[in-house]
C-alpha cells in the first residue's frame, strides 16, 4: 500500500490560531500602535461579523480584514483573541 504524503492533523494544536497566522498578512502602525492586518477573501469569510469602524454587518461572502495587535503585551494568543473583522475600507479610513 503506498504511503500517504499528507500532514496528520495534530489534536494539540489550536487550529483557529495557525489558520489566521498562516495566510497573507502584514503589519501596520496606526493610533500609535503595531498591527497586524490579515485580509480575508470573499470564499473564506463564512460567518457573519460587526465591523468596529462603523457598526455594520459583515455578511458572508465578503472580503474584509481581521486586525489584531502585534505588540500585545500579553502575547500573540491573547492579542488573537482580542481580534477583530473589518470593513476593507472602514479600516483604511479608520
């Protein structure tokens, strides 16, 4: 029988954690503060969420981005717990 190629999930790790450090992100600084911004394509956001900038909904199917703080004094797994999703634009002029 031939051997399979592909990664074994691992149960210890916190998949919701590795999914968001493993995309295309970047890091920004505004309001005096290090961000890290990570745009979400229109396939990936399947849920819905309220955007900070303006109170409206983000619906599935839309392209947005989640922002957190890089330079959390607590650490990235409380800094990615604190994240949240933003209107593209809402984020730009925010």
């Amino acid at each position: 029988m031939p051997r399979s190629h592909r990664r074994r999930p691992d149960p210890a790790r916190d998949d919701s954690f590795e999914r968001l450090l493993a995309g295309w992100k970047r890091t920004e600084d505004r309001r005096g503060a290090t961000w890290t911004v990570q745009p979400i394509s229109a396939a990936q956001a399947v849920k819905t969420y309220s955007c900070p900038g303006c109170a409206q909904e983000i619906p599935p199917g839309t392209a947005h981005v989640v922002v957190w703080r890089a330079d959390g004094i607590l650490g990235d797994a409380a800094a990615l717990a604190d994240r949240r999703h933003w209107h593209t634009h809402c984020w730009r002029i925010g």
